[in-house]
C-alpha cells in the first residue's frame, strides 16, 4: 500500500497530467474546427455560460478589446457565434453560441465526455462526493492564484 504522502505526490502529478492533456486535447480540437486557441476557450465559455459579455470574454481569454472584437467577427462570421443586444446596455451586446455549431462541436468532445461519463460510473456514491469536493477545491485554488497573477500585472 502506497504512504500517503506518495499518494499525495501521485495526486498532484496527475492534476499536472490533466492540465497538459486538456490544453492539447483543446488544441486538437481548435484545429480540426479551424480555429486558433483563443476562439476555442471563447466556445468553452459561452458554452458553460450560456451567454456573455465581450468584456467578459476579455478577461477569460486575456484578448485586449479590439483583439476581441476580432475574435467575434471571425466566429460569427463562421456561424459559432450569435450578438445580439444587451437590455441591460442599449449600447452592449451579449454573446451566445449559435445552436447551428453546436452538432459540429459535439461530435468532436462527445468522445471524451462518453468515456468521462463511463468513468464516474465506477465510482460509489462517497467516491464521488469526495471528488467533487477535490475538484471545486481545486478550481478555487487555481483561480485564486490566478487573480494573484493578474493582480500583480
């Protein structure tokens, strides 16, 4: 039985692997639709937001304004994307994934999202919940660093 410190070590190398195999595994998928790197984490986004700002887009993608106006030209021009206008904002607009893209897009991730979901199966209840919790406290981590990088730019 491993200690738990090596299980610990194994642990933090394997979310280290994860983060290497999800940046290439969006790579692939970028350049089969086409895309560069950014466009897709854009298509991530709106896909989990269900809609967004461009300001918001800028700041997850790390784009500049005009460099993100850029962006949704292009992804709009090649049907991802829908604009429409901002209630909130008589001068904004909202970003939202257009649904004509989305069987394109889902027959690329519904590989992994197939296997990911036979996965979790194998887990018990406790497992998962334990799971969960890594993962979210994972995430606040990771965005907690972030912030700090950014902050001290």
């Amino acid at each position: 039985m491993d200690s738990k410190k090596e299980l610990q070590e194994q642990v933090f190398s394997a979310t280290r692997e994860y983060g290497v195999s999800s940046v290439l595994f969006r790579n692939a998928i970028s350049r089969k639709i086409g895309l560069n790197v950014a466009d897709w984490e854009c298509l991530s986004l709106l896909t989990l937001r269900g809609i967004s700002s461009p300001t918001e887009l800028a700041r997850y993608t790390g784009l500049t304004s005009g460099s993100v106006t850029t962006m949704l030209d292009r992804l709009e021009a090649a049907e991802f994307i829908t604009r429409k206008p901002n209630p909130n904002d008589r001068r904004g607009v909202l970003i939202e994934v257009n649904r004509k893209s989305t069987p394109a897009v889902g027959q690329l991730v519904g590989g992994v999202q197939k296997g990911l979901k036979e996965i979790i199966e194998n887990y018990s209840e406790k497992d998962l919940k334990t799971i969960v919790g890594f993962l979210n406290a994972f995430t606040m981590n990771v965005r907690k660093h972030t912030d700090a990088i950014e902050e001290d730019s």
